[in-house]
C-alpha cells in the first residue's frame, strides 16, 4: 500500500467517524506488511523459518542482521531500565541537542500497542499487534530491519487504543512477553523459538483488566513474576523461568497496570507491587507479605512506578486526583511497617512515571513537568505542557516523549524549568515510554517506530 492510498483511507475513515476504526487498522497493517516485505527484498536478504513447538504461535526469522555487540553490552533489558526507575547512566550520551532536533538512524511502520523495547546483542525487542495477532519482534537496533517474529491469535481493542501494553523482558538468551489477554511466552531471543508459554489469566482463575494486561514480566533468580490478579491466593505469580512451572501464588488484589520491581527496601531484598488498592512488599522465595501500605484512587487505578529514594523510603503517585506520597519502610526479618511522610497533591503521575535526581523528583502532574522536593515534598516548579507523556533521566537531563510523539530535552535542575531542544520523532498518539541503548535514542508508538543518535561523537 503507498502512503497515498493509506492517506486517503485514513482520511475516509476520520470522515465516516469511529464505525470504520478497522478500517483505519488494516490500512495501517498493510503499511507495515509492505515494508516488512521491501526489508526481506532488499539485497542480500533471505528468509529462514524457525519452527515453533507451540501449536497457537507461530515464529518467521528474517535476515540482514548487522553484527551484534558483545554481551556485556545488555544493558537496558527491562522495561523503564535496568531497575525500572527510568534512569540511564550505563554510558555518557549527548546532551548538546541541535535546534533541530536528534540525527535520525532509521524510521519504518510498526504494529499497534503501547508497549516499549529492551535491547539486548544489538536487538530491539517489542510487541505489537498486526491484524489479528500479538506479535513479538526483534530489530536490528543499526537500521530497524526486522529480524524474527513470534505471533499468536490474541486481540485486545480499546477506544484508549488496541494492542498489547506490557514490554516484554529480556533476560540470559530469552525473552519473556506477555500479552493484553494474558499470554505469556519464553522466547529465544535470537531465534524467536518458543520454550514455553501459557495464558496466565485463565492459569489462575483470573479476569483481564478493563485496560488489559500491562505489567511487564519480572525476572527474580529462576523465577518469572508475573500480575494476572486472581483471587484466592493467586494475584502475584511467580513461575520457573526455564519451563513455566508455577513456583508460589500469593494476594487476593485486584491488579493495576503497575510493573513489579525487584528492590533493596529496609536492608531487605524484595518484589514490591502496587496493586488496585496497595503497595506491597513480597519475599522473593515464596511470596510472603512483608508489609502493605493502602494506596487507592478512584476506579483503583494505579500506573506509576514507585521510585527507592534511600535505604529505607520510596516515593509513589498517581492521578484520578490521588496525588503523591514519601513512605518509610522499618523492620527485619519477615515483620516490617510502611508509613507515611508526608503526602499531598503537587504531583499526580497518571500514565506515566517519574524519576529521581539529586533528592528531586521529576514528573508529569497530570501531563505538566513539576520539580518536587523528595524530603518535604514542596513543589519548586510546574512548567512545560507534555500531555501524558515519558521521561528518561540521563546526565543530569530529563529526556521527555510527549503524547504527540515529541521529544524533549531538559536539564535536571530545581533552580528553575530549563529547556534545552525539542523536536518531532514520531507521528501520532505516544504512550509508550522511549528506550536508550548503544548510542541510540528508540522511541514508538501505535503508527511508528524511530531511532535517533544519542551517541557523544
């Protein structure tokens, strides 16, 4: 399909109103297929299939790999960064933006979702939907060719938009995806092969979420943590990594669309998980509640990440009006307590996270930049309007998607609001958080996938 004939479809389809919204999908889809099907004519391309041992899915590998990078190179391989707080400091990266915004690597289609990308061996991982399958990808990071697919019958349609949310995970050679209707699969992470996969909704008894599935898989040791929100002891879930056998099942909560992180709280290794009503701290080994801290908002839900602040503290927002809270967490052992600080209103994260530098916090209270202060919880400033956007900390910079596809560059500072450049990246409604890897900027939504040069030369 040309971009003329997908234009005037989409054109069409704004003009008939919501009742042709497939429409507009498959006029997309055809434009990814297209280019998908122009990378494998290229040169020097080829196609190899990988056969898949899961009868619902199926897995193509596509050529034209650049070489990959050692190993010790992996770094951002979890949603939001190595510990999921939005901070990146494996590497310098630049920080001396031209008006014009970053020098673009490579830009091409992709499918629907809101979910992100972990890199790791010089590949891009992310799922998106194609018509009427989820659909697991790797990309060359160096020019964005598609270098295997892994796909299963699931849709998941919303008028906040279609496809699957929760990035996927990669962890020592595989790849943990999961899906907005709960299917969950161990990938190989160069072939796309399938180890192992299940529904985790139906596995535990579990209904989805009115947003679906969003929490991105946890690896903790030889187990994967997983949120399907089941009752009767089946909420947070962790399974065997290597063969998806069911390890422990703990909590009675209803989820939220919060990913769990593994975390150092009170001297004590730990999974904690906000919940539609809570924030919990859980022993790795098997699951036990160390401590709760209520934490409601209106429809029970809850997105934003939870940042450590220090040995003992973490800070927490939400929007629906709820606000924003400092907790401590005191204890030993298996018994501690989590209280509060302080808690107010001046930052209200609603689907997005903040990110902590030099005792402030930085966030979007309800789509405006605000500068807190960690300790007392005052506002330094509220400035900037990035609608429900991200934000990556780097250098002492605050790098920011905005929900139009706008990237922005910011210096970390309480003084006052600072902006540095902003430019263009992608087209349309941007939800997903961006990701940095190798030099490289990746940013995407439901219409585009783009990569821009971050690297200091």
């Amino acid at each position: 399909m040309t971009k003329r004939t997908m234009f005037v479809a989409l054109m069409g389809c704004a003009l008939l109103g919501g009742g042709c919204r497939k429409t507009a999908n498959d006029a997309h889809y055809a434009a990814v297929e297209s280019n998908r099907q122009a990378q494998v004519a290229q040169p020097g391309a080829s196609v190899s299939a990988t056969p898949s041992p899961s009868p619902s899915a199926s897995a193509a590998a596509s050529p034209g790999a650049s070489p990959a990078p050692a190993a010790a190179s992996n770094y951002w391989t979890n949603f939001r960064g190595p510990k999921r707080d939005g901070k990146y400091d494996e590497t310098s990266v630049s920080t001396n933006w031209p008006s014009s915004g970053l020098k673009q690597l490579w830009k091409q289609p992709i499918g629907v979702g809101h979910a992100s990308f972990v890199v790791a061996d010089g590949k891009a991982y992310t799922i998106e939907q194609r018509r009427g399958q989820e659909v697991v990808a790797a990309y060359d990071i160096n020019n964005g060719r598609e270098l295997w697919t892994q796909k299963w019958n699931a849709e998941f349609t919303d008028s906040t938009g279609d496809g699957p949310r929760a990035t996927p995970t990669w962890d020592n050679g595989r790849i943990y995806a999961l899906g907005a209707t709960g299917e969950l699969r161990a990938l190989d992470a160069n072939t796309g092969s399938v180890f192992w996969g299940k529904n985790i909704l139906s596995d535990n008894q579990a209904k989805n979420l009115p947003w679906a599935m969003a929490a991105s898989p946890l690896i903790v040791d030889d187990k994967v943590i997983v949120l399907p929100g089941g009752t009767n002891g089946k909420s947070v879930v962790a399974y065997n990594k290597m063969t998806g056998a069911p390890v422990w099942r703990v909590l009675n909560d209803t989820q939220a669309y919060v990913s769990p992180m593994l975390v150092d709280l009170a001297g004590r290794r730990q999974i904690v998980v906000v919940s539609s009503s809570r924030v919990v701290g859980l022993a790795p080994e098997k699951g036990e509640l160390l401590w709760e801290y209520p934490w409601d908002t209106d429809m029970g839900i809850n997105v934003s990440q939870p940042i450590v602040v220090d040995r003992n503290r973490f800070f927490i927002s939400s929007g629906y009006g709820k606000g924003a809270a400092l907790v401590e967490v005191k204890g030993s052992g298996n018994s501690y307590t989590a209280s509060t600080i302080w808690e107010n209103k001046n930052m209200k994260n609603k689907f997005n996270s903040s990110v902590l530098y030099n005792g402030y916090i930085y966030g979007l209270d309800e789509g405006i930049m605000v500068c807190l202060d960690v300790n007392t919880g005052e506002r330094k400033w509220k400035e900037g309007r990035f609608g429900y956007g991200q934000i990556i900390l780097t250098n002492g910079h605050l790098i920011v998607t905005s929900d139009q596809g706008e990237v922005a560059l910011l210096k970390a500072t309480p003084d006052k609001y600072t902006e540095v450049a902003r430019f263009s990246a992608v087209q349309g409604q941007t939800w997903n958080y961006p990701a940095i890897a190798s030099g490289r900027l990746l940013v995407r939504n439901s219409n585009e996938m783009a990569a821009y040069d971050l690297s200091t030369q």
